[in-house]
C-alpha cells in the first residue's frame, strides 16, 4: 500500500475525511420570479455551507435542487441559507429522490 493510500484510509476512518455523500434536498423557492441573478444568488448562499455537493436551481420550476453530506449540513440548514438570501423557500418532496 503507497502512503497515499495508507493516508486517505486513516484520515477516513477517523471522521477527518467525508465521503458520505449521496443526500438530495428539494426545495420550492418562492420569490426569484424570472431573474437570472436570483439563481446565482441562491447558488452563492448555499455553496457557502460545509458539506454542500451540488446545486441545481430552476428558475422555471422555482426549484432548487441539493445534493449534500448529512455527517456535515442539514436540509434545514440548507433552507434557512436560502432564505437568509431573500427567498422563501420549502422542503418538498423530490421527484427522483436518491439515499
């Protein structure tokens, strides 16, 4: 074993190293109307917490789409960003929800 490898195996057994990705949140956001700003608004303010993945935000939809860790963010968390931003935003349902 080279000692990167021995490394990233004990950095992760021990919580230093988070590989526990896989979450989705879906959220309805009330407020952006049809701005193009809105969406990289959103993206900035969720971005900013730990554990954030990826973020897809629908302008149509009034939809914002999160993967993230749970070991390091909430979707509460992830919604009270999103409404520090400006925007009014509610846990929903995903349509293709993945664990």
């Amino acid at each position: 074993m080279n000692k990167l490898a021995l490394i990233f195996m004990i950095a992760t057994l021990g919580g230093f190293v988070n590989t526990a990705w896989g979450n989705q949140a879906c959220f309805n956001v009330q407020g952006m109307d049809s701005c193009s700003a809105c969406k990289v608004t959103i993206g900035l303010a969720v971005k900013r917490l730990p554990g954030i993945e990826n973020v897809n935000i629908s302008v149509r939809k009034m939809e914002a789409v999160v993967q993230y860790s749970p070991n390091e963010v909430s979707d509460i968390a992830i919604q009270t960003a999103i409404d520090k931003a400006g925007y009014k935003a509610t846990i929903q349902q995903c349509q293709n929800k993945k664990n």
